[in-house]
C-alpha cells in the first residue's frame, strides 16, 4: 500500500517537474536573447557613436586623448550592469585597428594584444556583432565593429559577464523555488493519495475480516462522497445481499432441521417407552435395531445439513481457543482401544501445544470423522500415522497409514459427498463433512493414496492469532 | 420434585410428560409461553424444561421473562436447531444446560439429575464410591472390587466413576462421551463399547456377579442391587 502511494506521487511529482523545468528553459531561452538584443543595440550604437567622433576628430596628438574619453564615458552606460564597486573598467574595452592591422588606439584593462590577436582570428561585420573569446579572460565578449573612412577599424567589446550573471541568478533562483515546489507538490500528493489509499487499505481489510462466517460488520465508510466512499457504500450493499440470502439459507436449513428433528424425536421417545414397556428378549430387538437406526439417521441429517450450509459458506461457528495437540491425546484415548482391537497401531507425531481458534463442537466432530474412517476402512495389521506440526504459519493436521488407500471410483469424488466404496457402511459424508468443516474454518484438507500406498489425509487449519504457538519443547 | 416442562409438540409433550412422571417428577405441561407464564405464578417449580421452538414466543425469551418473575431453578434448554446458539451458551454458563433433538431419555434424566445437583447446596463431598462390592477411592484414583485393586488405567477409572455415579441407572454412549472425554460427539463406530467392554473385563472377573449391563440400543447401566 505505501508502494503505491509512492508510486503515484513520485509520477505525478516527475510529471510536475519535467512541465515545470521545460517551461522555464523556455523562458531563459527568451531571457537570454532578449538581454543579448539589447546588448546588440546598445553595441551597435555606442560603435557608430564612437566612430563618429574618431571622424570627427582631427588626427592630431590629443585624438587618442579624447576618443579614450568618449569611450571610458560609454563604458559607464552599460546596460545590465549589476556592479560598479570595481572602479577599473574591465567589461569594456575599445580598439581602434589600423588597417594594416596593428593597434592605433586601446581603451580598457590590459594592453589589447590578446583582444586585437582575436579579432584578426574572428571576421567580425559592421552591424553584426558576435562573441569572442580572448585569450586570458573566461568570459567572452560581445563585439561590434564600424570601418572608419581611412581605412582603420573601431571595435567596441562588452563582456558578456553581467549577462551571464543576470541569467545564473535567474537559474539559482528558479532551481531553489523550483525543487521547493517540487518537494511540497511530492508531500501533498503523497499526503493526500495515502489517505485515501488508507482508507481503502482499511476497506479491503475489514473486507477479509469479514471472511466467512461473520457477516454483521461493515467496511468504514466516510461523509465524502468520492470513488472510495462510493466503493465502501457498494461493498456495503453487497454484503447486506449476501448476508440476507445467508439469512435466508440459514431459516430453510433450520426449519428443516426442526421440521424432522420433532418427529424424529417423538419416534425415538415412543420407541423407548415401548422398549421399557418390552418384557421379552424377542421383543426387544426390532425396537432396539429400530432406535439405532434412527440415531445413525439423524447424525446423517445433521452432517447432510452442515456438508450443505459449509457449501454455501454459511457454517455458523462459535470460536473458542483450542488445543490440537491436547485433543488429539484425548482422541487417541478414545480411540486406541478399538484400533488395537481391530490390531492397527496408532502414532502421535507432535510437536506439542497448538493452539487454534475454532467451533470446538465442529472440530470434535471433524477429528472424530478421521479417527473413524480410519477404524473402518483399514484392514487388520495396518499403522495410522498422525503428525501435528506447525507449517507456513498454519496448523498442519496430517493422518497417514499403510493400508489399501482409497479406491479408484471413490478417489475422483472424495469431497462431493454420498460416494462411498462399494465396502463401506457409512453413508459416505466423512470426507465431504470433513472438507466442510474445515474450509468453514478457513483452512484446506487434501486426501490422495501415498505412492507407497495407503491414503494420505492432510488438514490445514489457521492457527490461533497469539504468541503461544512458539515451538515448545515438549 | 416438581417439573416445568413447556413443549409445543404434542407427542413430544406426551411422551416427556409420561417418562418424567414415571421418573418420579411431578410434571406441569405447557404448550405455549403464556401458559408456561401462568403456571409459573401459581406454583414454584424446582426444574424446567424449555423447548426453544414455542409457537407465541422464542424459549430464551421466555426464560429471561421467568428469570424477571423471579424463578430461579435450573432450566434444561430442548433444541431443534443445529448449531447451538450462543445465547443457549451464555444461558449455559449460567448453570443451564442443553440439549439437541432427538435425544434419549436416560440422557435428559440424566442432565436434569445433574442440575438439581449443581443447585443444591452440595454436603461433605464424599471421597469414596461404593456400589455393592465394587469401592473406588476417589483420592487415591483406586478401585477395588470385594477387597482384590482392580489395575485400571486412569481413563477407565474415570469411566467407572462415571458409572458409578449413575449406579442403577441407564447412561447412553453420547453421555459417557461428554462426560468421560469431554465432547459432544456421535462417533459412527463402537468406540465406547469397547472402552466398556474392557472395563467389564477387569471389573466383572470370573465366577463374580455381573455389574456392568448392556442395554442394547439404550446404553449401559451399572448394577446397584
């Protein structure tokens, strides 16, 4: 549950930042060319202005005077200028190429070899400026050039330092809003999808509780009145269905019960009153075979009505702690007297207490169907072999022996009910009561013949929700 | 003793009524709750029997009502239903008992037995059982029969208490299993007739009296005289 709140907030978290980055690259694309447009301009003009002047003024000893001054007073207007505390002016300079080449006029930091060595290395046009890079600085300059009339070339070169710099503060700027509205856009979306997820996670759990038996409670629902609640609000009408067809079950498989249990009982009161009444041997024993007779239909009626309702997954228990291992010693003691009649040895494999959680009454019946197919359909000289183990968190109930195993016919439909083998006397429940009671309980039997022969009967039922199941020497 | 029994079926009622009275209860019959109501007004009873079917009014509705009026004796539960309610089982921790349709009469004779017990005030408990020459000590887990210790097995000992308890009177194989092995099971093999037959065996020894008889299709009763 938690992987899937991450999963959808991590998503919709790299979504944000993908559109949200994208976006911004765009506008510094635009930032950047708009600052280099009016860099241009400003270029393009001062250059003109400066080459103006250098026209204008005669070519005599104070030329280099005063076209020096002009250009220290452009390099005062820059624009995007952040800073001014350096009183020497490095981010401008001005050169003035003769035209064979060699430097007539230099303004600015340094002597101008490198800057004059680039630029013969570069073509630069009138009216198209470029950037360049020169040797000894990082930072490239933008440089706009004008052809004077004798020939020479005036260069006018901004560096591109405050430019950048206005952009890197833009980006710091961004990156540091940008991740603060990522990381909270990531803890509201992940705040709010695992809410709800919580609340579904809280359905699907009261959901399994409600498993098989119990059918009175509800999933949580919530005042809200989105795709969540309106699955609780579902959910909630489904049970409410399947508890009253439950319901509904439950009556006919009482009224059944009750409409022939009532005459079963007057029948076996009256038998008994006559058989008290009986005087003679002779007399006795119809009413006596007659009263057997009704007390083996009435166990089949009560295993027809439990294999039934288990079916339909309407088995009602009432659970209560319960000790495997202590049950089955009392069974074997009820037990082992007959199987030694019948010459079949009984072993107890156990690796001591094992606590479930179970309707004693249905459980005491269920092991009791096990100790008696057992005691029926093995022949004489056979050794049953019960294990009691704890195995995946389950409480493994395993009865295994030596005899003919189950016949084919009877194997395909062991679970269904009313198959018995052709020798058999029951009225052939056991398996199918067994697997009932056993699936009510939310656990699995599978029966199958060994390879070595013998049947193999396994019940897992779960174990008891505590802490005293720890393996204890025993 | 006198008996409250409420049952609607009338040939379930009939017979009840015949056998308890037979037993030695004076029987008052109801068909209905109201009836059973009335009755309960105009004379105390020592025990009830309450069928939970009743045509007016659910049984457990109709032992809580008494329960209010003020009658305080043990009730036996008659259920038809299958599985037992949970409200028969809190009624049962309340020192009632239960019991499921169809049934055999020694075993509702012997539950109702087994309340007027619990609810009179028990004497000195007595920590040894004679029954003819058979005398088991309930202390020392011993049994002996004219004199010569019987070598019993504590489960058989505690089957022949059980029997010796009931001396005299019919125990069916359901109630020796409830109360000898503690469950309420109906095993479809002879499991308890071998049981019996070995205690017979060590019990009844050759040229002695037979103690412990068969009643076929009843269950088994331990000779008292």
């Amino acid at each position: 549950m938690r992987s899937a709140a991450w999963r959808i907030s991590l998503w919709a978290t790299l979504a944000f930042a993908c559109g949200t980055m994208l976006v911004f690259l765009f506008l510094h694309r635009f930032v950047a060319a708009d600052i280099q447009r009016r860099t241009d301009a400003w270029l393009s003009g001062e250059v003109e202005v400066l080459g103006d002047v250098a026209g204008h003024t005669p070519k005599d000893a104070l030329y280099g005077a005063v076209v020096g001054e002009v250009a220290e007073l452009a390099a005062k207007e820059v624009p995007n200028r952040l800073r001014s505390e350096s009183s020497s002016n490095d981010s401008v300079f001005f050169l003035q190429a003769g035209r064979d080449g060699s430097l007539k006029l230099w303004v600015g930091a340094g002597d101008g070899v490198a800057n004059l060595k680039a630029i013969k290395a570069n073509e630069i046009l009138p009216d198209r400026p470029r950037d360049l890079n020169v040797n000894g600085f990082t930072i490239p300059f933008r440089v706009a050039s004008i052809r004077m009339d004798d020939g020479s070339h005036i260069y006018l070169g901004l560096s591109e330092r405050d430019e950048l710099r206005v952009l890197r503060y833009l980006r710091n700027r961004f990156v540091g809003w940008w991740l603060l509205l990522v990381l909270f856009g990531f803890g509201i979306v992940f705040f709010t999808t695992r809410r709800m997820l919580t609340h579904v996670r809280r359905i699907s759990e009261a959901a399994s509780r409600i498993g098989h038996s119990d059918l009175n409670t509800r999933v949580p629902t919530t005042e809200r009145n989105d795709e969540v609640a309106q699955l609780a609000l579902t959910l909630n009408g489904m049970l409410d269905r399947i508890e009253s067809s439950m319901h509904q079950l439950h009556t006919i498989t009482d009224s059944l019960a009750h409409d022939l249990r009532s005459p079963l009982t007057a029948i076996r009161g009256k038998l008994e009153m006559s058989l008290s009444a009986a005087t003679q041997i002779e007399q006795n024993e119809p009413i006596v075979s007659a009263i057997e007779e009704l007390d083996r239909l009435t166990d089949f009626l009560n295993k027809s009505l439990d294999v039934a309702e288990a079916k339909a997954d309407a088995l009602r228990l009432s659970r209560t702690e319960l000790d495997l291992d202590e049950l089955l010693r009392v069974m074997i003691d009820l037990y082992e007297p007959s199987m030694s009649e019948k010459g079949t040895q009984l072993r107890l494999r156990s690796a001591g207490p094992l606590k479930i959680e179970a309707d004693a009454g249905l459980i005491h019946r269920m092991i009791a169907n096990l100790f008696d197919n057992e005691l029926k359909h093995l022949p004489a000289g056979c050794t049953v072999t019960i294990q009691l183990r704890v195995d995946d968190d389950t409480a493994l109930l395993v009865f295994e022996d030596n005899g003919p195993g189950f016949a084919p016919e009877v194997r395909r439909h062991l679970f269904e009910g009313r198959v018995k083998g052709s020798g058999s006397n029951g009225h052939g429940l056991g398996l199918a009561f067994i697997d009932a009671v056993v699936r009510a309980h939310g656990g699995r039997v599978s029966a199958l013949n060994r390879d070595e022969g013998g049947v193999y009967i396994s019940v897992a039922l779960p174990l008891a929700a505590k802490e005293e199941n720890l393996p204890v020497a025993h | 003793m006198r008996l409250l029994l409420v049952e609607d079926e009338p040939d379930i009622r009939r017979f009840l009524q015949t056998s308890l009275e037979e037993a030695g209860y004076q029987v008052g019959a109801a068909a209905d709750a109201k009836t059973a109501e009335n009755l309960a007004t105009e004379g105390t009873f020592d025990i009830l029997i309450v069928d939970l079917g009743l045509p007016d009014k659910d049984g457990i509705s109709l032992i809580l009502r008494l329960r209010q009026m003020g009658v305080s004796a043990p009730v036996l539960i008659l259920s038809a239903r299958r599985s037992v309610d949970d409200r028969v089982r809190g009624l049962e921790q309340g020192g009632d008992d239960y019991l499921t349709k169809p049934f055999a009469l020694a075993e509702l004779l012997a539950r109702l037995r087994n309340l007027l017990k619990r609810n009179r005030p028990s004497g000195n408990e007595s920590t040894r059982l004679r029954v003819l020459d058979l005398e088991l000590d309930l202390l020392r887990r011993e049994a002996s029969r004219s004199g010569q210790v019987l070598q019993l097995t504590p489960q058989e000992f505690v089957l022949l208490e059980y029997l010796c308890r009931n001396a005299g009177r019919v125990v069916t194989r359901s109630m020796i299993l409830d109360m000898v092995w503690g469950m309420r099971i109906q095993p479809d093999t002879n499991v308890v007739d071998v049981h019996i037959y070995r205690l017979r065996g060590k019990v009844d020894g050759k040229g002695q009296q037979p103690l412990i008889r068969t009643l076929r299709g009843v269950g088994y009763v331990l000779k008292d005289r």
